[in-house]
C-alpha cells in the first residue's frame, strides 16, 4: 500500500512540475513566422544519413518528407 502511496505522489508531483508556461519551439516558430528578421532553414535529410545503407522502403521515406 507504500508503494501505491509513492507512486500516485509522484505522478502527481511529475503533473505539477510538467505544467510549464514557457513558450516552446513550435510556438516560436509560428509566432514569428511573420517576423521580417526571422529565419528559417530547411536542412535536407541527405546531410545527416548515409542513404547508401538504408533499405527501399527507407529511402522512399526520405524522399516523400
């Protein structure tokens, strides 16, 4: 029954402390999506895998993102 006891606690610890009003990264993004001086970059996937190795239905992955 401690245990039980611990575990309901800290889940509802962990819910308390996970309600952040901080503004995330999508947020971000959108909000200034409008912003003159904003920036964004798309990065190809191409830069980051080694397509040699991955499978046909990998590749097709990639290329429909």
């Amino acid at each position: 029954m401690k245990i039980l006891k611990n575990t309901i606690l800290f889940f509802a610890v962990l819910l308390i402390v996970s309600c952040d009003n901080n503004q995330s990264l999508q947020e971000y993004y959108v909000d200034n999506q409008g912003n003159k001086e904003f920036v964004a970059v798309d990065v190809p996937t191409s830069m980051f895998a080694n397509t040699e190795k991955l499978t046909a239905d990998q590749k097709k992955d990639l290329r429909n993102r």
